[in-house]
C-alpha cells in the first residue's frame, strides 16, 4: 500500500507541476480535467503525510522509553496508545481512500418511482417517497427537475422521474434503487387496519454522450396526442413521443411538455441512462462473485427497507440498520441511513482486496 500511495505523491506534485504550465492553462478541457485530478490526489496526500507525521511521534515515543528521565519515560508511554490507534484510523483511512473510484459516483442522477402493490395507498406512498428525495436534494443544495410524472386519483404517483443535478448525487443516492414497503393505516381504512403496500425506486446515473452511443437506426420514435391533465394542448396537438431503442426493448415516453421537441429531448435523456444502467448491471453481474452478498446499486425486485409508520421505525434489510426516527427520515433526513450503506460498501471492498 506504502509504495502505492509514494507513487499518488509523486503524481500529486507531477499535476501540481503541470498546473502551472501555460500550455497547459491555455487548454481548458485539459485543466479542468487536471485540476479535479489534483483535488482527488490532496486529500489522500494529506492523509499519507499526517499518517507519516504520527509515525515519526510513535518512534520519538519509543524511544524515549529508554530515556533516564522517568517523567519523559511515563509521558512516552502515556502518549503512545492514542498515537498507534491514530495511525491505525489513519491507515484505514488510506485504504478506503485507494479503493476503486466509481467513476459515476460524479454524474447526477434520473429517478424513477413507481407504485407497486397497495393500489391508491401505493401511488400515496410513491408521492411520499418524491417528497423526501425532494427534501434531501434541497438539503443538498441539488435541483430537481420533473421529466415525467402520471399523478394518481388521490394525489399520489402512480409514476414519476425526475433528474437530480448537483455535486456528486449519485455517489449519495445510488444505493436507494430496489423495492421500499411501507407499513401504515390508510386515511380510507376505517378499522384502523395495518396496510402493508410498496413502490419501487430505480436511480440512475445520468448518460453523457460519451457513455453510451446511440445509433439513430436503432430507434423507433412515436407520437402521439397527449392525454391527462395538461392544459389545452393536451388531445389537439401530438405532443407526446414514444421512443423505442429496438435492440435492447427499452421504451421511453414523455408527454409532459407541450412542445414535441421538449419532450423528445426529455425522452432520448431517461433513454440513454437506462441503457447505461444495464451496462453497469450487466458488468456488475460479471464481476461480482457473489451479486446478493453486496449492497450494490440494488436488484430492482430486491426489498431493501421497510418504514413502518405506527412504530415510528424505518428498517435498511441489507445492513440491518434500524431507526426510529421516520418522521425526520420522510422529511429527507437521509444521511445517516446513507453514510451507513457507504461505510457498509466500503468494508465490503475492503476486505474483498485482503482476501
């Protein structure tokens, strides 16, 4: 590991170098590529020259074990059990900051909700569950934008995606895809009876040109007149597309904008971060020596945590995590629940290299 992180120094003060280089600032898509470079390279920099730092103490330490001042000798040995469990955080530290970088821990992300089994209370719980994503991106300083959304009678989705953009979304939010249950009493049930009902959560790295290519042949592409509410364009004008990428079966509708070219350029956007997210799942699916054992970015037909309203609790299945604490979770108090599926990956991987 020490040879690995003297070879990220040597390239740190490389790209410090190259920083500096007037050909190299004339060349905005080369700096900025080098300038994220250097911000990811200083923080493992800084962690390995603290790490060094505390290991010239531990040596002092020990050495003044031998030293004939017994005051010096006892402050020595005083000193020395928090200095080696420092270094021992630091080294951790340093190898989760070596892992493999998950280059769409960057991209920002298409959300997808969708009511499962419940019927009414289900697409109530899926409007629930927009709202707290909603929340945590504004808490996160992130933007939402809606690109498709089919409301249900009472208010709730039957369906709804939206793209979330801002600093690093889908390093946060990647873990949420897989089905979520909620266990509560519907406002239309009388005898007070527990429902138990689900939607799914799909998150989606959002495709830039260069991560998946489309050929224009590969596509089929409708329109049609719009249908729901929407205004006076909705049945008089074919505003509405489906597109159909053929070779993979995906399908992609949008009727939400009024203008056909809107919600074609919406359409061709949840397509191509579909498609991306297959080619993840299907690398996933190659790599991985045991898929059910990870926390992954979530099998879609996975039940990966419960919010069971009458006891306040909100369980993660995958890592056992259990708070009762929902009402903040719903307001998008998410990070604990986050932080804990990061750590959980991390320790994963960790002790997938050591085996």
């Amino acid at each position: 590991m020490f040879n690995k992180l003297e070879e990220v120094v040597d390239r740190f003060r490389e790209v410090e170098g190259l920083l500096s280089d007037p050909t190299v600032v004339a060349d905005q898509k080369k700096f900025r590529a080098l300038t994220k470079e250097h911000s990811e390279l200083a923080e493992i920099v800084e962690v390995f020259e603290t790490h060094k730092k505390v290991g010239e103490d531990i040596e002092g330490n020990r050495g003044l074990l031998r030293d004939a001042d017994p005051e010096l000798r006892e402050m020595a040995r005083a000193e020395l059990p928090e200095l080696e469990r420092r270094q021992e955080e630091l080294t951790q530290r340093l190898r989760t900051l070596l892992l493999p970088k998950d280059p769409n821990d960057e991209k920002n992300v298409i959300l997808e909700i969708r009511a499962g089994t419940g019927g009414e209370e289900a697409a109530l719980f899926a409007g629930a569950l927009f709202r707290m994503y909603s929340r945590y991106a504004d808490a996160k300083r992130w933007r939402v934008e809606v690109m498709s959304a089919s409301e249900s009678d009472a208010g709730g989705f039957k369906e709804v995606i939206a793209i979330i953009s801002g600093q690093r979304v889908y390093s946060r939010l990647k873990y949420e895809s897989g089905t979520h249950r909620v266990q509560r009493v519907p406002e239309t049930e009388a005898q007070g009876r527990i429902h138990t009902s689900a939607c799914t959560v799909a998150v989606l790295p959002e495709a830039e040109d260069v991560d998946v290519d489309i050929d224009p042949s590969d596509l089929r592409i409708d329109v049609y007149r719009a249908s729901g509410a929407g205004g006076q364009h909705v049945n008089k004008t074919e505003s509405a597309i489906r597109i159909t990428h053929v070779p993979t079966g995906v399908v992609v509708t949008c009727q939400d904008e009024k203008s056909q070219h809107k919600n074609k350029a919406k359409a061709m956007k949840i397509l191509k971060s579909r498609i991306l997210d297959s080619m993840i799942a299907e690398q996933q699916a190659r790599t991985a020596a045991d898929r059910k054992s990870q926390v992954g970015s979530g099998d879609r037909s996975e039940r990966i945590r419960t919010y069971n309203f009458p006891q306040g609790r909100c369980t993660d299945h995958r890592i056992g995590l259990t708070l009762y604490r929902l009402d903040g979770i719903m307001q998008g108090d998410l990070d604990e629940i986050v932080d804990a599926l990061t750590t959980h990956s991390q320790a994963d991987a960790l002790s997938g290299q050591e085996a």
